[in-house]
C-alpha cells in the first residue's frame, strides 16, 4: 500500500478533518476506488458504480479523501453530519486555543523540599486557571550526566498535580535543559467562568455586609528558577 493511501486509511481510523470540500456521490470521475467503511473498516478496492450502490444502502455520503492517491481513497459518512460536527469542532477549539497561556516554571534537578513545595504550588495555580505549563529542569556542570534526575523530577511533578492536569508533552532534552509541558484537565474558558463566578459571590457577600474570604497569594513565577 503506498504511502499516500497508508496516510489517508490512517487519517479515516481517526476521524480527521476535510481541508478542501472534496468530491461526493456522482461528482466523482474515477473507474474504481479503495473504499472505507463507516466504521473506518478497510472494504478494498471496488468498482465505483459499487461504492456509490453501497453509499445509497446504508443511505450515506461516499466522500473522497485522498483524491491523489491511486486509487483514490473514499469513505462512506454522512456527510452534512460530518461538516457540522467538524465546524463545532473547530470553532471550539479556536475558543479555547484564544485564551490558553503557556507558562513557565523552571527548577534545578537537586531543588530543595521548600522551593519545590512553592514552584508546585504555582503549577496547581496555573493548571486550576486552565492554562498550560512547560516545566524546565535546568542542569549545569557535572549535572548533565545525571538527567535522570530530572526525568524523576518531572514524574514527580506529574504524579503531584494529576488531578488537576496530565502530560501533554513528555520529558524530553533540550541542549542541557529537560522540558516537559502539561495540560490542563479544565478548559480554560471553564476556569474563566468559575472566576467570575467566585468574583461575583465575593462582590455580593462584600455588599451583604458580609466580608469575603481573602486569601494570600505569592506573584507567578513564570520564569522562576531554583
């Protein structure tokens, strides 16, 4: 199977996205096609005039999507249902990719129990706000022949703000510098939300004559170092 045709079987197994508006039903000009299930099941190679027989039984799209592969790979989908999913999609993730912040929070593999519990204090806030965090561990000198003080470093981290985020990017070297970055498990427009929610309790407990619980937080060190 060639490369393009592996590429584009792959692409139906996870459900991707159309880039262009490909070609559907009787607006394809082809003999023959390599069909794809709805399910993503591989059907082989069949004769056009099959696959469209098959696309009005289960009363579905044949859609191509990989009209440069040879033969060219269609699926069978319900197309308008396709799109409008895609665009929900989409627009959501362009939500979310509006407001999402990367912050930084760096550490020395041999950090101290103190500043450790302080710069992982900053992570859980982070990650609570929904935002993401690249954790760097720097090494020097005789250090970097010991990374995998900061592999265990990283796990550690990881393993102590679960609950609230996950490795999106795992440890990985970079120059004489490990970085690991995680995602936050809450959308940051939900963060957002529960924000101003909290703001608006405080605001009307302030003029109920109640006064608002005040907490004390250090600054983000978003470029800290230990």
């Amino acid at each position: 199977m060639c490369a393009a045709v592996r590429q584009a079987v792959a692409w139906c197994y996870r459900g991707g996205s159309i880039s262009a508006e490909p070609r559907i039903n009787d607006r394809i000009r082809v003999p023959e096609v390599r069909l794809v299930g709805p399910s993503g099941e591989q059907v082989g190679i069949v004769p056009l005039a099959k696959a469209l027989e098959l696309a009005q039984e289960y009363d579905l799209d044949l859609v191509e999507v990989a009209a440069n592969a040879r033969p060219p790979v269609c699926k069978l989908m319900d197309y308008g249902k396709f799109k409008y999913e895609s665009a929900m999609k989409a627009r959501e993730a362009r939500k979310n990719q509006a407001h999402t912040v990367i912050k930084e929070m760096k550490l020395r593999p041999k950090i101290d129990p103190h500043d450790y519990d302080t710069k992982k204090g900053h992570v859980v806030r982070f990650l609570k706000q929904g935002d993401k965090v690249k954790i760097t561990i720097m090494f020097r000198g005789r250090e970097q022949s010991r990374p995998e003080l900061g592999f265990r470093l990283l796990q550690r981290l990881a393993e102590d703000v679960q609950e609230l985020g996950f490795i999106e990017s795992n440890p990985k070297q970079d120059g004489r510098n490990m970085i690991m970055v995680l995602g936050p498990h809450k959308k940051k427009t939900e963060a957002m939300a529960e924000a101003r929610e909290a703001q608006a309790a405080r605001k009307a407990e302030r003029q109920g004559g109640v006064p608002a619980e005040q907490s004390v937080e250090e600054p983000a060190e978003e470029h800290a170092e230990a």
